[in-house]
C-alpha cells in the first residue's frame, strides 16, 4: 500500500504540472468532479482499471469510478447506446461501426489485451488446416470475428466451408467448446486458460497474428462533459500497471479471483504486457476500419480520422 501511494503522488504531481502547463485554470476540487461509469467484458483487458479502484486510487483522486462488467459485446454497446455508461474498453471494429451510425464515441487510449484460438479436445483439430465442416463460434463485428477471418486466410480457407455461429456471450461459447457444441473460437483470459485446464488446446493467439484492436472509447458528450474525470481515470490507469508490473502476481491474485478468475488458475494466466496509457495506433485502427468496408459494414469513405481522441495522450505515454 505504501508502494502505490508513493505512484500515486508521483502521478498526481506529474499530472497536476501538465494541466497547469496546458493552461493557468484552477483545478476542479474533487466535490466538483462527476461519477463516471466505465464498462468493460469480463474480461482482463481493463486490469489496471481495475488495480487502481481495488488499491484505493480513484478514492484518492476524489474519482468515484463504477466499473460495470459485460458478458457480451451487444450487451455492453446497448448499454452504451442507453446512456447507461460513459466509456468502455472496446474493440476498434465495434467503436467504428458505432461511430460511423451514431457518431457519438471516440477512442482516447489503447488498451491491452489478447485471446487464443482454443480448440476442443473432442475435435482432434491440432492444425488451422482442419477447420472446414467444424463449427467455429464467432461474435459478429468484434476482434473475434476479425481474427478468425484472419486464421482462415492464414490456412487458405474459404468461410463458406467453416460453419461459424453467431455465439457473442463469451461464457457461452467456451461453455459450448467444454461441452462439445462448438469445435474451436477465439477466448479472450481467463477463458482461454480455463479451457486449456480443462484439457483443450490453443493453436495460435491475437498476439502471435499481430492483432492489436481493443481500446478505451467514450462518448463525445462525455468526453465534453467529463474531461476532467477521464483524465484522472487515465492517470489511475497508470499506477495500476506501475503497481501491477512492479509487483510479484502472487501479492495481488485475490484481485483476479474477484473479477471472476478461479482460484486454481489464478497462477497459470499469462498477463497481458500492460503498458503506460497510449493513443490507438491509428495502423490498428485502419486495419480494423479496412476490413470493415471489405465486409461492406461501414461506408466506404469513412476515415480512422473520425474515431480517435488525440487530445488526452498528446505523446506516446502520457507521463512523458
């Protein structure tokens, strides 16, 4: 606690310097700062999120930050939609195809995370190549859906001859895969490592493909309204992964049992590379909004230019 306390003052008075450098306004007293609400999958894409809240940063911030968890992709955009959350950690190809219908969202920072190809025990598959007549769960307009597209090309196979069920529940699909009713799909931690304990195997990850889409969006009335709290929120973001990277996984595992990870894989995950806060590549995200107009999902003359924020990360790292 004492570690993370020392971050957090370093971080504040980083932080509080640039703002002053930015401009000679006051800063907001936290009674004047907002609620703000953030959904994320169940998932450990928003990990340090996630630190920061349990060690009591966003307290200290005056930051009174609700983290509200997804099953689904369509469950948390709905939510979005709704009003009912402020941002959310989202793949690049969903926020685009949002944007692109209701032009209320931008992404502000990148956000790591990966999933394995997992493939049932059941099937036999042990090579890409052995994917046609199997059923392969996806989760339609998201990295799942993008990065299976990707293996196919990968082993020169045509999706027409996979069968690839719409299954977006992430819990769903690997409760699929265990029980047989789908052959393979892409799960994101700590799915992919319940499977692989449960005796299925992972042909290749988003990693090893070079798949990097999933970020940190808002909406444009919040991002107006809110400035002050987001910003905060990346800079908690920041000690969480200096507290995280600084810390043996041992000393915090009870933070993953309490966002859904059981007890007896807690050591065998392999942590996303968690780095400081960065701005979306705009690479990555002209690959996802490149394969969106393939797939005639979004319209043809629309640019990456209209979904990212550069004005939270103004480098590569905000603390620089």
């Amino acid at each position: 606690m004492k570690n993370i306390l020392l971050f957090l003052s370093v971080y504040i008075v980083l932080f509080t310097a640039c703002q002053h450098k930015k401009n000679d306004t006051p800063s907001i007293s936290s009674a004047e700062l907002q609620p703000l609400r953030l959904g994320m999958m169940t998932t450990l894409d928003g990990l340090p999120f996630y630190m920061a809240k349990q060690q009591g940063v966003y307290d200290s911030l005056g930051l009174d930050l609700n983290i509200i968890q997804f099953n689904s992709a369509n469950d948390r955009d709905a939510a979005f939609q709704a009003g009912q959350i402020d941002g959310m950690i989202t793949d690049y190809t969903s926020a685009a195809i949002l944007e692109s219908r209701y032009h209320d969202i931008n992404l502000i920072m990148r956000t790591e995370g990966y999933s394995c190809f997992i493939v049932s025990k059941e099937s036999r598959i042990k090579r890409l190549q052995e994917l046609p007549r199997h059923n392969v769960a996806i989760s339609h307009n998201t990295t799942v859906e993008y990065a299976t597209d990707q293996i196919l090309k990968k082993a020169g196979i045509s999706p027409d001859v996979v069968n690839l069920p719409e299954i977006a529940p992430i819990s769903l699909r690997l409760q699929m895969l265990q029980y047989g009713q789908v052959d393979a799909s892409f799960l994101p931690e700590p799915y992919a490592s319940i499977a692989m304990k449960g005796g299925h195997k992972s042909l290749i990850s988003t990693q090893e493909l070079g798949i990097n889409f999933i970020g940190t969006a808002f909406s444009r009335k919040s991002i107006s309204e809110k400035r002050k709290e987001i910003e905060l929120l990346i800079t908690g973001y920041n000690v969480g992964v200096d507290y995280i990277q600084k810390h043996p996984q041992k000393e915090w595992e009870q933070v993953l049992v309490e966002l859904g990870v059981p007890e007896n894989i807690t050591g065998l995950i392999a942590l996303p590379s968690y780095s400081q806060a960065s701005r979306p590549s705009a690479k990555d995200v002209g690959e996802a909004i490149r394969w969106l107009k393939e797939k005639h999902r979004i319209p043809d003359q629309y640019s990456e230019t209209h979904l990212i924020d550069t004005t939270y990360i103004h480098s590569q790292n905000i603390s620089q």
